[in-house]
C-alpha cells in the first residue's frame, strides 16, 4: 500500500498515515490506492460494461467526447457466472449445460464482445474456461506487474469478493462493489481507511484425516469469533512454509467469510514454485523473487512483523468439520453433524418413500475455493474410485454434479484414471463455472421436490463452496453444509446428513457388508503419489493457451465496434439505466430527507442474497411478471443474476429472496411488505416501493448486524436505490456493501452501541426525518445526524468513512461524481 501511495504521488498526510502505521493506532486516516488491474466476472461486468455505455451515452449529450470513458488501467473480465447445472448424471451434461447457456445469454454475450471490441484495455475470457479466481491464480495474476521500464506489485481489485483468492499467491488484492470498480476503470483511486492488521501465526502441521477444507472451516470460525470485519490479515509463522500455494488459496478465498478486507500470505520459495509449475516463465518467476527480497515482502518465519492483535493455531487441532446449515463460520466437527441436525427446529414429517429431513438433495463437487486443490480433488476421486470398487452409488434422489474452476482439473483426472469413478457415482463434468456454489444449481431430482412441497421437508445440500446462506444454492433446500470434495462424494452415497459418518455406514456392497468412510478415506500418502505422478506445468501452459479464443459459439456472436452502444428497445436482458437521465453538470445541493417511511425492517446478518438474489426468476416473483407480460416464455426466465444488464428486472428483484424475513410482515417469507400509505395492505416490496415513488415520498430501511454480508454484489445497493430508498440504518455493515450504497448515493447510518430499531421502540410504521445533511455541502463530516421517527429521536453515525466518500455523495453516487470530472479539462 505504502509504494501504491509513493508511487502516485499521493498527499504527505496519507504517506505518514501508512510510515506512522502503529499496531494499536488511531484508523480514522483514509488513503487512497490505484489498483493495478481491476477484474470481473460476467454477472457484475455486464452491469458495470452497460454503466460505462450510458456514461458513453451522458459524456456524449453533454457534449464531451464519449471516448473518454474508457479504462485506464487492464480491465479483465472471466465469464464463469453463467452456466445452470440443468443437466447432470450423465455424458453429455456439458454440452448441454454449455448450449442452454449460449441460448439464455448469447445477448449478453454479444454485449460483452462489443465492450471488448470498444474499449482499449478491456480482456474477455469467453464461456466454458473456468472460474475466474482460478485463473486469476493459475494465469493471469502477475504479483509483481511491470510498465514501462518499472517493476510495482500486482494489486487487484474484483467486483467478486473472493477476488482476496489471490491473496494466498502473495498478491493484495480483495473484493470492491461493481460501481467503485468503474471508477477504479476510469483511473478513479479507491479510497480505503488505513487499516487494523490481524497477524495469524500457523505451526504444526494437518492431521491424517484433516483437508485444505477442513483447515479454512477452522480459520472462518476463529476470525468470525474474534472480529476482523474492515480489517486484514495476514499469515505467518512456520505452518506457513508446510502450507503449499493450493492450501494457501484455499483459505485466502474465504477472507469474506472470515470478514476481512483481505488475506494475505507472505512471497516465499513455495509461491516462485508455484509460478513456474503453472506456466509463467522463468524470468518473470525470477523478477518476482528479486522485487519481494528488495522490497522486504519475503517471509521470514524467524521475524513477524507487529500486528494490532495476533492469534495462534496450531493445525494439528485441525480435525475433519462442516459448516452450516445457513453461515460459513457455523463449523460442525464431522461427528456432530447427525445431533446438530437434529437440533433444529422443524415440524415432524411423513417419509415421503425415501426421502425424509435431512435428504442430501445436492451433492456438488463446486467453486473455486476447494476445486483449485488438487489434494482435495484428488482425494475426492479417490474416495470414489474404492466406492465404485465396492460396488457404493449416489443414493437415486441425490443431484450430483461436478464444475471445477479449471480445464486442469479434468486432465489431471483423465491421467489419474478418476473420470470413470467419479462417473460412475453420478459426478460427470457439468460445466466449467461456478454453478452450484452461486445458486446456479438448476432444478432438483423430480421426486425431491414433489416430497418438499407436499411435506414441507427440510432437505439438504452439501457442497463444496465458500458460502451456504439461506435461499442462496437452491430456494427448495433450506440446509446447506460446506465440505470438502471427499466428503461431497460421502454425502452422495450416504444420501442423508441425518447420519454419523464416522461411526455409521454409508451403505452396503452387494454382498451385504456395511462399508464406512475410514473404509474410503484415501491416506496423504496416496494422494500426494498421485499428485507426483499425474500433474505437470505442461497442463497449464495447455489449458491456457487459448484461452481468450472463445470457442464456435462465442466466434460466432455478430459484434462492431463503435463509441457508443446501439441499445435495443427490445431488449430483455441489457437496457441502459436511469442513473445519469438528466444529469446537470454541477451537483444539486446536499437537503435533509424528510417524511420518509420504512420499506422494510430486517433483522441480523441480512445477506446481498437476501437484498438481489442471484438465483432463478420465479414466474410469479414481479420481476417474472414483467418478464412474461414482454413475452418471455417461463422457462426463459432465467437468473436475476443473468438479468443484471436490465434494472427493470433487477429493480423488481430487490429484496425478493424467497427466505427474506420482513419484520413488517410478520409470518411471511419473501419479497412482502406494508404499503404504509395504503391502510398497511401487504403487497410485494415492489409495488410499495412504487407508491412511495409516485407519493414523492422517499424510503428508508431498518437493518440489524451485518448488514450487506455475502457477495459485493452492487445490485444490492442499485435495486434498493432505484426503488427511492434515501438510507440504510443498520446495526452495522459488512465493508462491500457499505461502499457500494454510498456509490450509489445511498446514505449508509449506524446506529450507536447498545441501539438498534427495537431497542429504540421502532415498530417500522412511523414516519422517519433525517436532519444534519446540509453539512455535508461544506467541507466537514459530521460524526452523527438526528434521526426522529414518530415520538423517538435517536443520534445515528454516519458511516461515510473517508472525504472522497463524502464527495461522492455530494454527486449523488460514483458514476456522476466520475462523469462530471471527465467533463472537466
């Protein structure tokens, strides 16, 4: 951060704030940090590519060059998103995953290939590569980037908050919303308080029976329980050095589910291995290795640096563990599952024929946290291969798929001699993308949801992902438990979380004889021969040696160049938004909100899953009402996630999560609210959202801890904004989310310790006046704003934490903030 700072001449003041740095110091000093390359995926890209075509657009009608908004900086973006697990179990699952996906998006697609085709420094990795942090790992992250004759680390900025993956290659880098990524695009620095630093030492080594997964589970659970939300961590001690590049990604990838902004391990021997072995050339390996010993970024287990708080594991504790069923860092040590199971609150339900509580519904062999391992991997066809051995199968109703991150992983098991086994267990490839892990699940086994619906049966998914948030993998499973892939594989044959697996059988062979997971379980031993034997630097270097090629399908999508966006009237899935409509070319004065009403009053740990779901549009959701009054057949509804390029869709997605409880509506489920201008009368968010707009009456959410937790998702803070909400007071905020409100000029309040809306009385039906924001027309942030809702008046915080912050919710978010200084000579 200090040679960021040095190297673009920022201000004295922010250069002391970093040389100052003092492990228990004062964090109210902002700095302000130009990332090297700025990285997309497509569900967030092609919202922030059609933001960048109507600044086009606004650049253009106010009479400045359209061409000026253009990236300053390499904008990479990796199409992962977008494929649906509608096929699975059998040979031909990919093709046909691969063909509903060019059906559903070839138009969005197209768009992503005009941006490519328009905007210098723009990068596509087409459909069909893998998971865009892996690649990021194995190819396109550099650590140390070089520019004209100057060698600078690699700092990279995603508009996915795993981007902190590449953290455990020794790269800084973490997750920021898609808005502030468009400015970072423009040349734009990212602002960002100095923060806390959370040291991490690690020593020892993994257990027998222990896994990547199990260790990161650990480290969710610690950091969660100690508190590191808006702070960094990093990695040392001698566990580090035992820890290979796989591992250390791994758990560098949930950083967001640990809560920090980043973390990050340390450049050592092992990381200039790893480059080399995955395809970068010697010399740049080398470069690496001279820059991070000259720069003092080299590890050295023997001299820690000091940290605002240090904490220990020792990895032999680490033993073979879960999470879930509804947050990562809820980590169930195996032998507890069966009576952590049962502890839930359910109501007692008839055996619908075999399928009961506690059903595995989903068996997902997903997500770049775990399939970038090849010792998970690994193991995981291991496990399969002695099942098949004994005669084991996926119990009939479970969905098995698999969707590594990368091509690499599907080569290494072809050499192995795994495919077959993992075949013959259900687990045939599905797609190279996220898939299940995003909620990209598709459809469950018939029979299961027949059960689901008529028993209201709790059903469960196991996966190998980083997040298992209630409605986000699949809105008929309402448990979902995080594993690693051997345990995925466990699971499917076990059919039921409702069981011990180490001391009860996952099933018989045909000779009757039960057969346990420590029958299965493949030794450290057997897979690190396999990993001798069977991968090779060659496989990279082949993956990626096309990888910007695309294949017929994207070739084949009809695109031109030029300045501007030929929009299409038409158009279901890429329209461009009202954000800058009637933008002047100097910012109206800062006012209070006045006579504002709740649009909805939440509760803790309020994900961005919750506030714009990702998954499947519902025919009966507003957004599929509006969907099918255009015409679209209902089974092209597809994803809100496919659909963000359209605000008409994701607008009326806003806070429509299938398990979004709504404290105004209690005993409900779903997008329902008060029209609080209308006697109380229930209606969708939606519609109550619209009556306030067309009352001229702006609108307020109440939230409790953790508000904004999960994906950076913009959308959740852009739906909110185009239904009129003017403010989120909240207990507190997870530090994506916030960020992303304010680019949206969405004013982000916090309540003060020990307050919380009922703390206060706040029922959610008064009427709110915020008071105190005409200050911010000068200079000055104000430490707190009066907030009067009905006969309470409280003090809330106001959580514009940095000047530049500040500026831009003077401009009404980041993109007329951005505007208006391109308009500027």
């Amino acid at each position: 951060m200090l040679e960021n700072l040095l190297r673009h001449g920022a201000p004295e003041e922010q250069v002391r704030a970093l040389t100052g740095w003092q492990p228990r110091g004062d964090r109210t000093a902002a700095v302000d940090l130009h990332p090297a390359r700025v990285f997309l995926h497509d569900t967030n890209g092609v919202p922030a590519l059609a933001d960048l075509a109507a600044m086009r657009d606004a650049m253009a009608a106010l009479g400045g060059d359209p061409e000026r908004v253009n990236p300053a900086i390499p904008a990479e973006l990796v199409v992962d998103h977008s494929i649906i697990a509608d096929v699975f179990g059998r040979p031909d699952a990919l093709a046909r995953n691969a063909e509903l996906e060019y059906e559903r998006n070839a138009e969005r697609y197209r768009f992503l290939r005009w941006g490519q085709a328009s905007l210098r420094g723009f990068t596509v990795v087409p459909p069909g590569k893998g998971i865009m942090h892996q690649i990021n790992v194995e190819h396109l992250a550099r650590v140390v980037m070089t520019n004209d004759g100057v060698a600078y680390p690699d700092l990279c900025l995603g508009t996915d908050s795993h981007t902190t993956m590449v953290n455990g290659l020794g790269t800084l880098g973490w997750g920021i919303g898609g808005i502030e990524a468009e400015a970072a695009m423009l040349g734009q620095s990212v602002s960002i308080l100095v923060p806390d630093v959370i040291g991490v030492r690690l020593h020892g080594g993994l257990p027998v029976a222990a896994t990547a997964t199990d260790l990161v589970l650990t480290l969710t659970e610690l950091l969660r329980a100690h508190g590191v939300v808006g702070k960094m961590v990093e990695f040392h001690g001698p566990g580090v050095t035992a820890l290979p590049v796989t591992d250390r990604v791994t758990i560098s990838n949930m950083s967001p589910e640990f809560g920090s902004t980043a973390a990050l391990f340390p450049i050592d021997a092992e990381t200039i291995r790893y480059l080399r072995f995955t395809g970068r050339s010697d010399e740049h390996a080398g470069l690496v290795e001279a820059y991070a010993k000259a720069q003092g970024l080299w590890h050295d287990p023997a001299a820690p640096p000091s940290y605002t708080a240090d904490l220990d594991l020792d990895l032999s504790t680490v033993v073979p563990s879960v999470a879930g069923p509804r947050r990562p860092q809820d980590r169930i040590p195996l032998d507890g599952v069966k009576a952590a199971f049962r502890e839930q609150e359910r109501t007692p339900a008839p055996r619908a024929g075999q399928i009961t509580h506690g059903s595995v519904a989903i068996a997902a062999i997903t997500s770049c946290t775990n399939t970038s391992n090849p010792s998970v991997m690994i193991a995981a066809g291991l496990l399969a291969r002695k099942a098949a051995e004994r005669g084991l199968r996926a119990k009939p109703w479970v969905k098995t798929t698999l969707s590594p991150g990368s091509r690499v992983v599907m080569d290494y098991y072809g050499q192995a001699g795994l495919t077959s086994s993992l075949e013959r267990l259900g687990f045939t490839l599905a797609g190279f993308g996220c898939m299940t892990c995003i909620g990209a699940s598709g459809p469950l086994v018939e029979e299961v949801s027949l059960a689901v619906a008529e028993h209201d049966l709790d059903v469960a998914a196991v996966l190998s992902g980083n997040r298992n948030f209630e409605g986000r993998i699949q809105p008929e499973v309402r448990s979902n438990y995080l594993a690693s892939p051997p345990l995925v594989v466990a699971y499917a044959i076990a059919g039921t979380v409702d069981l011990d697996l180490t001391t009860e059988p996952l099933g018989a062979d045909p000779d009757g004889r039960p057969v346990y997971l420590r029958d299965l379980w493949p030794s450290p031993a057997e897979v690190r021969q396999v990993i001798d034997e069977v991968i090779r630097p060659d496989m990279f270097t082949r993956a990626y040696a096309g990888v910007l090629d695309g294949d017929e399908r994207w070739q084949r999508l009809d695109v031109t160049g030029s300045a501007t966006y030929p929009w299409d009237p038409g158009s279901t899935y890429v329209r461009r938004a009202p954000y800058l409509d009637g933008m002047s070319q100097e910012p109206p004065p800062v006012t209070d909100i006045t006579g504002a009403r709740v649009l909805v009053k939440l509760g803790d740990f309020i994900t961005t899953d919750h506030i714009s779901p990702a998954g499947a549009i519902l025919p009966s959701s507003p957004a599929g009402r509006y969907l099918t009054g255009l015409g679209v057949p209902r089974h092209q509804l597809n994803t809100y996630a496919s659909r963000r390029g359209n605000h008409e869709v994701l607008m009326r997605g806003a806070f429509a999560n299938v398990r979004l409880r709504n404290h105004l509506a209690p005993g409900t489920e779903g997008g329902l609210t008060p029209n609080l201008l209308d006697a109380g009368r229930l209606v969708s968010v939606y519609e109550a959202a619209r009556a306030y707009q067309e009352a001229r009456v702006p609108a307020v959410v109440l939230a409790g801890e953790g508000y904004g937790a999960g994906s950076s998702r913009d959308w959740a803070a852009k739906g909110p904004a185009l239904l009129g909400v003017r403010a989120v007071i909240a207990r507190s905020f997870e530090r994506i989310h916030r960020s992303n409100l304010v680019g949206m000029g969405v004013l982000p309040l916090q309540f003060l310790p020990g307050e919380g809306a009922d703390e206060l009385g706040l029922t959610g039906h008064e009427t709110l006046t915020i008071t105190g924001l005409d200050v911010l027309n000068g200079p000055d942030l104000p430490p707190t704003l009066t907030v009067a809702a009905g006969a309470v008046t409280f003090q809330a915080r106001l959580r514009l934490d940095t000047p530049r912050e500040a500026d831009y919710y003077r401009h009404g978010g980041i993109m007329p903030y951005v505007l208006r200084r391109l308009l500027t000579p």
